[in-house]
C-alpha cells in the first residue's frame, strides 16, 4: 500500500465553499480511478500553530505503487489539478509505503 498525503494552502481570497466543492471533486477520484482505497480530508484545527499557512489535508491510500503511478498521469487527476491549480497557494505532496 501507498500513502499519498497532500498538505494544502489555499490563496486567501478562495471562499469555503471553492475548497469544499475541490476537495470534494478529490474524494470522488476514488470512483473514477482504479487502486484507490481511500480518500479523506480535513481542516487543520491543531492549537500547536506550526502549520506553517497549510490548512488542509487529503490523505489517500493506494492499493500499491503500480496504482498511484497510474493515478498521476490518469486524465480525472489532470483535470481535479487543472481546477486547484488557480486557487492553490501552495501544496506539499508526500508519500510513503506501508
């Protein structure tokens, strides 16, 4: 399995309800793109205050390398990317095997 962790900052004037519907849109890859088990996302609300202006999450799990390698070209990726794309800030992407 693969973890496939995206930290996010949004640009400030983005509304709630823009990163509600992309983050969304995200989830619902796991419908449209084989070897994906999960997808979930939350907002940051740790009290430490080292998020460093990230304020979302997504943390997704891929059935194996083959999966999420095949997710990164996949054309419902391109175009969830082509719609963050104009209202990220920033975004780190991380992965790891289990």
């Amino acid at each position: 399995m693969i973890r496939h962790v995206l930290f996010i900052q949004f640009k400030a004037e983005v509304t709630a309800d823009a990163i509600t519907q992309c983050l969304g849109n995200l989830v619902a890859l796991k419908n449209k793109i084989d070897g994906i088990e999960s997808v979930e996302w939350g907002e940051n609300n740790s009290p430490e205050g080292r998020a460093k202006g990230y304020t979302h999450c997504v943390f997704m799990t891929f059935c194996d390398g083959e999966s999420r390698d095949k997710y990164i070209p996949h054309p419902a990726h391109e175009e969830l990317k082509a719609e963050l794309g104009p209202i990220l800030e920033d975004i780190i992407v991380f992965d790891y095997a289990l």
